[in-house]
C-alpha cells in the first residue's frame, strides 16, 4: 500500500493494490470478505484499464483467479430505464456469490422485497435500492445501512461479483 502510494505520487497517478488472497479454513458465518471484495474491485480496473499502476506481491500475483473475460461478463451497469426481469436479476446475484438476507449490512449481501431490490456490491461504497416498474428498472437510490432508507439517488450502479471464484 505504501508503495503505490509512492508510486502514485511520483506519477500523478492512482495506482491500484491487489493484495494477497486471506485464506480461512473454516466455515464462519461472521468471517470478513473484505480483502476478497477489494481484490474482485482492484482486478475490474485493471480488466477494464482503468489501473494503469498496479502495486502487488508475488504471492498476489499467483493466486489463481477467475478470467478477465468471466469478471466482466459477471459485472453489470444498472441504470433506470433499464429492462431486465426481477428474477433474472435475483439470480444473477446468487451467481455471483451474492447471499440473501433479510437485511443488507454489508458486501456481498442482497434482500428482496417485491419489485424492490437492496443490495452492496463490492464495486460501490454504500449499498444500493433498485426499484422495478415490471421488467424495467424505475429507480435506483443508495441507503443507509443502519436506517434502511434511502439518502441520495444515483445515475447508475456497478454491478461485480461478491465472490472470486463462481460456482458453475
């Protein structure tokens, strides 16, 4: 981190980290993913070219991980107008290593009430609500994890997976 700090001010650039995979061996409900879900976001970027510095280890850059092609036909851009069916988009997020839950506290996580989606994608800072008119996309606003309403409206929303590695 420090060396793509450093990195990144000589150059005048953001440099990206992509740490090292945390491997637990135990099924723990409370684990954190957090180290995962940068991961997934840091190797987005550079799938996408947006990381033109990359500060890494070796041990980072040998971990196996799913292909740029399956990252980014896993992601997705959501914007309002945008037609797709609820249940498509349910399980898309399932696909995606997403987990239901009642409530949405962190990323990774996905509740569905009705035609009304809340979800935290590891590519967004807050979680987000999704709102659908039928098969089409009628709103999208981030909320607040504590209160369950929404704060601000948004434009639009990237969609990554939740986990590194899909199941097939």
């Amino acid at each position: 981190t420090r060396l793509a700090a450093d990195i990144g001010a000589l150059a005048q650039e953001d440099a990206q980290v992509l740490s090292a995979r945390e491997f637990n061996f135990y099924n723990i409900e409370t684990v954190s993913r957090e180290w995962e879900q940068g991961r997934i976001r840091t190797l987005y970027a550079a799938a996408k070219g947006y990381a033109p510095i990359l500060a890494t280890s070796a041990d980072a850059l040998l971990a196996r991980t799913m292909p740029p092609q399956v990252l980014l036909s896993a992601a997705l851009e959501l914007t309002p107008g945008m037609k797709i069916p609820p249940e498509e988009l349910g399980a898309r997020l399932l696909e995606c290593g997403y987990k239901r839950s009642e409530q949405v506290e962190g990323p990774g996580q996905f509740a569905r009430r009705g035609g009304i989606f809340d979800f935290y994608s590891p590519g967004m800072g807050k979680p987000v609500r999704l709102e659908f008119f039928g098969d089409e996309i009628d709103t999208l606003s981030y909320i607040d994890t504590d209160t369950q309403r929404r704060v601000e409206s948004a434009d639009k929303i990237l969609l990554l997976p939740a986990a590194e590695v899909l199941p097939t």
